[in-house]
C-alpha cells in the first residue's frame, strides 16, 4: 500500500499529517511512504528529515496526489485540490464535511472513500484516533498563553516590596477538551479558575483541576451524542447568559470553547457583558471561527471593544505546529492501521469507528447529516 503525506496550502496551516518518527515506523510494519517535497517545513521537518526515515519524496502533485492508494492530510480540502486526488483514493483527513456537504458529494462521485477525522466517535476505544480532541487540547493550552501575553496585569498572586499582587481571575466557558486543558494551564499560571458548561457531569473534571465549576440547572438534556455538547432551547441560552454574566463582570480572562458540531457557536458572551468587564480585560474565543462565543468577536482579528481586548484565533493548533503534528500523527496513524492491519484497505461498516468516520465510499455519501443537508426534503419525506 502506497501512502501520501502532502503539503498543506491552506494559507496559515503549519501542520503536517504525519512526523519522520511515525513515519520510520509505518515503513518498518511494510507501509510504502511517499511524502510531497516540503510537506513539513512548517512545522520543522525537512525533506531529508523525511528521506533518512525512509520515507520517498514526491516533487509533483502527480507524484503523491495522483499515485498513492491513501492520501493523508490535515486541514479540509480545497475545491481544486479534490480534482488532483486520483479516483479510487481513499483520503484521511479533516474535511469539515456538514460545513461543505457540496464538496462530499463531489468527493463521492469521484470515488474517493473520505474518512473525516471530527467524525471520529468519543469512545474509550476510538480514543487514541481522536484528532479533534488532540488539537483542541493543544488549543486550550495556547489560548491561555495567547491570553496571558495580551492581559496588563500578572496571572500569579506576587508578594513583593511593592505590596501583594493579587492572581488573575480567568473564566472558561465550555469545559471540553480544550476548556479543561485551559483549565489545567491557567492554573499552573497561578491564576484562580472558575468552569462553566451546560454539561453537569464534567463537574468534577473541572473540580480536579482545581477550578470552581459555575452550575446553572436547565430543565432540558444538554449532552448529545458522543458527549458533545447539545444545542438547547432559547430559554435555557437566556438563563445560561443570565447565570454567568456575574463571572464574566468579575473576570481578568475570558476563554470561550462552546461549540456545537455542524452548528453555529451559541452565543454566550453579550456586548453588555464585555462593557461590564474591568478595562484591561481579555477574551479568547475559540469559536471564532462558527462565528464565535462573545458578540464582539472578529474572526482571526485582535480587537479592543469598550477597553477589553476580544481575540478570535483561527487554527490555534497550528501555532504550535511541532507538537500539534506530533499529536495528530499518532492519531492518524493509528486510524491507518485500524483500516489496514495487513496493509490492505478492510472497511467493516459494522464497526462504529469504520462507519462514522467514513463519509464517502463507492461513489455515494453515507453520512446521513451530510446527506439531509444536501437533499433536505428528500430526508424529511424518507422519515415521515
């Protein structure tokens, strides 16, 4: 089995889907490697990085794109590049399939078996070929530093000569993979944390972190499948903002993590909230890009609304691109060889992991939510 690795050309991803030390590895257990000529330098890993790994190296989009029998990357396609792939590839990457349903049908009737890596199910099992969990933890950690650099004031308590410097007060909204890694990070700052998620059962995740967790009962479930996060009715929204505008008031640092999959973000944090805020204040939000948590948010820009500076990052993973790799290379390796044990490609759509991630095969979409928003009267007749 021939594997590509290519180069992303997504303007500001960094990140490359496979590192020379996994793919030392893959080429040990019988896996032919052929990687596109600079596909790592971004993250700090060169051609012959590759080449001593015993990887081959690819100069054209021919090459790699149009020879391998698996196409390994990491940010969604572009439109052009689905036409580079070679019908009857089977590509692993991320692909954003309910933001561009119109791209999988295209995927589809090329014949190309796309396996979404956010499709991966939140399972023990699953977990170590849990992508989405694995960059968002990387998120969290860099949004406290992203917030720490832009905040005037100390996150540690500080006793000097000067008097006692209280600790900042940092508030995390969402307490999923990157609101606990946020968590964990904000506190190893020595700053004082308080949680918030619409989720009672991370309670004592949070608690373990040594942060407070903000519980506002809804009368409604609030998990959906996979233990995502559910979207909830109008009135649970309005309550939810009523019950953390205090902390959001009192609080040096904002860090916003709320998503909803093929959703646009809740919005949590109100104009009046932020003008509420102490003057110097931060918010991160890493929504930014579903159109954000807070309703000042600017998606990949840095503002300053009513004195408290808003960021909207997009691709955070990718501003910490060595490690980012490192972790997305274990998880995409893994899913490689759970697909192809003896280096041959076995999809048993029995399998939960096969079946969910697996968004395109033999020229149809299987992914039912891709398929109501491509032919969402033909859903709705089909289950009436």
């Amino acid at each position: 089995m021939k594997v590509g690795v290519v180069k992303e050309r997504e303007v500001g991803e960094q990140r490359v889907a496979l590192i020379p030390e996994v793919v030392a590895k893959l080429v040990q257990q019988g896996y032919h490697l052929c990687v596109e000529s600079g596909a790592g330098d971004m993250a700090h890993f060169s051609d012959e990085d590759y080449r001593a790994a015993g990887a081959e190296i690819g100069y054209s989009i021919e090459e790699v794109w149009g020879s391998v029998d698996v196409l390994l990357k990491v940010a969604p396609l572009r439109d052009r590049e689905v036409e580079w792939i070679r019908p009857g590839t089977t590509l692993i990457s991320f692909l954003n399939p309910l933001g561009n349903p119109w791209q999988m049908q295209h995927l589809a009737e090329r014949y190309i078996t796309a396996f979404a890596l956010e499709c991966i199910p939140r399972t023990s099992r699953a977990q170590s070929m849990d992508a989405l969990s694995s960059q968002a933890a990387v998120a969290g950690y860099a949004a406290v530093l992203l917030a720490a650099s832009n905040l005037p004031r100390f996150f540690p308590m500080l006793t000097t000569a000067a008097g006692t410097i209280p600790p900042a007060k940092v508030f995390v909204i969402g307490a999923g993979v990157a609101g606990l890694q946020a968590i964990a990070t904000a506190r190893r700052l020595g700053a004082v944390v308080e949680a918030f998620d619409i989720r009672p059962a991370v309670k004592e995740e949070v608690q373990s972190l040594g942060a407070k967790f903000v519980e506002v009962p809804l009368e409604e479930e609030t998990v959906a499948a996979g233990g995502y996060a559910k979207e909830v009715s109008e009135a649970a929204k309005h309550k939810t903002q009523e019950a953390i505008a205090a902390h959001v008031h009192s609080a040096d640092v904002v860090i916003t993590t709320a998503q909803i999959p093929g959703k646009p973000a809740p919005l949590l944090v109100t104009e009046r909230m932020v003008a509420s805020m102490k003057p110097g204040s931060v918010i991160v939000d890493l929504a930014a890009e579903q159109g954000g948590n807070c309703a000042c948010t600017e998606p990949g820009r840095a503002i300053c609304h009513q004195r408290v500076t808003i960021i909207g990052p997009i691709n955070l993973p990718s501003t910490m691109a060595v490690h980012a790799s490192q972790m997305y290379a274990k998880n995409i390796s893994t899913l490689l060889k759970y697909l192809a044990p003896k280096g041959e490609l076995v999809l048993n759509f029995g399998d939960d992991i096969i079946d969910a991630a697996c968004i395109t095969h033999e020229g149809q979409v299987r992914n039912p939510r891709v398929l109501e928003l491509l032919h969402p009267a033909q859903t709705l007749a089909t289950t009436v």
